[in-house]
C-alpha cells in the first residue's frame, strides 16, 4: 500500500518512521529480559529517534515495484540496527570520541564504553537474526539480503571506509581516498538499503541497476550535506557536536572543494539520481522526492 | 571422508586444524586489499594458532551422519571468525583489558582500540556473509544456520553471558548466574558448532537432540576446564595471562565449587556428553575423545 501521495514529505517521513519505529520496538529484546542493561542499551541507541532513512528508503523502493509493505518492513528495520551499531561504535572514545548523538548522550557516556561495544555487537547480531527468519520471503532471497548487508557493512563497504576514515585524520587525504571514503563509510549502506527494496520486490536486474545507481548517488549526496551541515550548523539543530570534521582535518567534500562547489556537487547526484528513476514516472515521486530533501535538510 | 582412525588424538586434531586453517586463509581478504591495516589485524587474529575446537567439533558432527566435508567447511570456519571476533573484543581494555591471547599481543596492544574493534566486527560480519553465500549447501538451510549462529551469538548467548560476566566482576554471583555465564559465554557457541554439523548432514531431529545434549555437556566442561587451568596453569603453557579470574574475582567453578569438585563435575559432564552418543557406537569415538581431551589438556 502506498501512503496518501497527497500529504507533505515531512508529514510523510514522520508517517513512516512511526510505522519503522514500531517494528523496531518489535525486533529488540524487552528492557525487561535479562541481562537488562544490554537490551535497555541497544534500545536507548535505536530509539533515540533518527531519520529511519535508510528504512524509508527500502520501503520505497520496493513499493516502486509493488511490493507488500509486509515483507519489506523486517528487512527494512534491520537496516536501522546496523545503522545504530556503526554509530555506537563510532562514536566511542578509541574512535571518533563522541559524547552526543541525536540529541542524546553517546551509549558509552551512559552506559560505559562496554556495554557500548557489547550493545553494537548485539545490534550487529540481531539484524542478522532477524533478516534470517522473515517468514514473508522466500529462503533464497534472504539469503541474498544477507549477503548483501554483510558486504556492505564488512571491509569492502563501512568497515572499509571508517578504517580509511580513521587514517585520514592523520594525514591529508588524497580525492580519490575522500571519494573512496564517502561512498564505503555512507554510501554502501545507503545503497543497499535501496537494493534491498527492489530485491524484495524481485525486481528484474535491469530496475535494480536503476534503484543502484539511484543509491550510490543519494548515498554519496547525503554524506555531502553531512559533511556541509557540520560546517554550516549549530549543535542544537543537529543534536551532536558540530566542527568536529574541520577540528580533526577529517576528509570533508567542503575541505577539498569549500562550501559552493561541494553544494553543486550535491546537487548535480540528486539530480542524476532522480533521473535514473524518470522512467518510472509518478510513482518515483517520493523518492524523487527523498532525493532533494535529503540535500535541504536542516539537520 | 573419515580421516584415518588410527592415528592419535593429538595428531588428529592436528590435522583438523590444518584443513581448517586452509579454509581461513581462503576466506579472509588478503593483506594486500586496501584497507591493508583492517585485513591484516582480522588475520593477525584468527591464524594466531587456536585449537579451532568449534571447527573440529562441527566437521565430525556432520560426519557423524555421512555428509562430505566440502559441504561443512565454511561453516565450520566462520565458527573460528566469530570465535576470534569474541576474543578480540573481550581482550579490549574496556573489557577485560588482556595483553596476552594464544601466546602473542591482543590486537589492540599491536593495532590500537580503533582497528582492532573494528577487526571483531568485520570478523563478526565476514563469518554471516560467508556462510550466505556457502554453494554446497541448500539456500534453507543456510539460513537456518545463519539463525543459529545469530542466536548463539547474540545477547541470549554470547554477548548476555558476556554481560553477566562484567557484572559478576563486581560482586559475588550466584550458583544460578555462574551457570548462566558458563552456559551462554563459551556454552552457546560450542553447542551451535556441533549443532551446525549435525544440521547440514540433514541428520533427523532426534539426531540433533543428541548432538545438542552432546555440545552442552562439551560446552560447560570446557569452560569449567579453562577455569581450572586459570587457577593450574602458567602463562607460558596457555599463552594468556593466569590467575586473572581469581584476582578478579570473576565467576568461575573452582572459585565457587573448589578445584576437586569442579574436577569431579567436568568429568561428569564429559560422561554424560558421551553417554549422549553412545547409541552411534564407534562412529561417535572421536567425539567422545574430543569431549576427554578438553577437560584433560594443558593449554
């Protein structure tokens, strides 16, 4: 089912992320189950009330292709534990040092720094749990989900790119490297997130280049307007620490090209990416939509 | 194929471990692919030298029911990555803050904090996109493997029992918790390796309950051992700091049971685990050797 095409993208974010949000209270552990201060840890990360991003955009791309939202939703929220795992993990001391995030204390500010670890670990853990036992998808697409999630986030995707990310502070970094960076650290799962839609959908590989290419764009313009937000905002709209990446000589789009071209970079991908969706017509509109807003937002 | 059944146990496991490690290289990224720094402490780490006990137990589980060992191999492996990813997090200095594992520096002392969480996440990560992507095996079952690593792994085993474990670091634990720890933080794992053979040779559901029986049994001995050589052994010999668990006051057997009685009790447990096989007469012996071997070793 598709949402009512007639309300705002902010009224539809907030829609959706309601109905991610619920799942997500489905899939982690009660507060309650022992031990407690693990389940309350990775409960107090992954509600703590992101954008559900990469969710929305699994969900949207599988409706582009007819999907149920039904066998989308399981597949779609455990794209947000990996999510808050990466971020749990990041922001640790021995990382990128963080002590907020979404508005709130980082996990190890609150829970020490090891149930932080544990709490990532289990978060990391459980998504493979779920995805494995989505009963509203045949066995071989699960399986290819999995592998698809586990590439994106291993060596050669996330891991890969907080690695580098990690080295770059060190040193200047060279195009090729922030590039390589952006589209592994970000990118990967953004772009996975997308396939994952029309995967679901059993799309034929032809939408799935299309849904790809739209995923590497959108992935690659989002990390820009990140990178530009931390220059360009404030600590209260963003709900974590701002001037960090400039602090840090991390590798920034806004440090190699400033802060005009890094936007025109930005909007040149939405742009392709919101062609190679035109195909589809009307029925791309909402993540055509996404696209744009994702280079507007405010936080 | 059965390796030859003449030669001892100790040679036996020798030649386990060799094949087994074969499959390790294969499966880890070469130290030449970029980001070298992430590739060579995940390797640093697994071909370390570890008995690669999951491994073996999970190969002569599976032959316990004629399935050829092409189809348990990787499996077999990724029980060694996870594995490693455990001991890699567990020796962090926010945990429990080792400098010694298998005879050599814990990777954070070689690589730092920052690389070396991020080795036992992309272990943790390489062991699920592997096993999604096992040819010789049918795409259900697969999955059903996924799921039980998933489980073992997660914070109703591996990671709860590591968090009861902190905890029990910080007061006196009960009989009840001390079985619990015992049971999810080393238990969970073993018994999910032999599981995991008995689940690719398609073995009936009886089958598998014995062979569970087996792995639990095998599981909380060899724990109970480890406790005893913490208290018994040198450094030297074991190639990890001793005497840790009692400075620690960690929850361990002989620390709770005194180091006879936790004699007696993991030698009740290796009876039982073999009295479980006992109906599969001499197909089951190397199992049963495995089980006396545990509790029997130095290191």
């Amino acid at each position: 089912m598709n949402p009512a095409v007639d309300i705002s993208i902010g009224d539809y974010i907030e829609t959706e992320r309601a109905r991610v949000d619920q799942e997500l209270d489905r899939l982690l552990p009660p507060e309650s189950e022992p031990p407690e201060s693990i389940h309350k840890a990775m409960r107090y990360s992954v509600l703590a009330g992101g954008k559900r991003l990469r969710s929305i955009l699994c969900l949207e791309c599988g409706r582009l292709f007819g999907v149920d939202d039904e066998a989308l939703l399981t597949a779609a929220a455990a794209l947000e534990l990996v999510h808050t795992y990466s971020l749990i993990h990041d922001d640790l001391p021995a990382m990128d040092n963080d002590e907020l995030r979404r508005g709130k204390p980082t996990s190890h500010r609150v829970f020490g720094e090891a149930l932080a670890i544990l709490a990532g670990d289990g978060l990391l853990t459980l998504a493979f749990e779920v995805t494995s036992q989505t009963a509203a998808i045949p066995a071989e697409l699960q399986l290819r989900l999995i592998n698809e999630l586990a590439y994106a986030l291993g060596t050669r995707g996330l891991i890969g790119g907080q690695v580098a990310d990690l080295a770059a502070v060190e040193g200047k970094v060279s195009e090729d490297s922030l590039r390589y960076i952006h589209r592994t650290k970000t990118g990967a799962l953004i772009c996975a997130s997308a396939r994952t839609g029309a995967l679901v959908a059993g799309a034929p590989e032809a939408d799935i280049a299309r849904v790809t290419e739209y995923g590497e764009r959108v992935g690659l313009a989002f990390q820009i307007a990140d990178d530009l937000l931390d220059v360009l905002g404030t600590e209260q709209e963003l709900g974590k620490a701002v001037h960090k990446d400039g602090d840090q000589h991390k590798a920034t789009y806004p440090a190699f090209y400033g802060v005009e071209e890094s936007r025109r970079i930005a909007k040149r991908l939405v742009h392709e990416a919101c062609e190679a969706l035109a195909r589809y017509g009307g029925r791309a509109r909402r993540l055509q939509e996404l696209a744009n807003f994702l280079i507007t937002r405010q936080s």
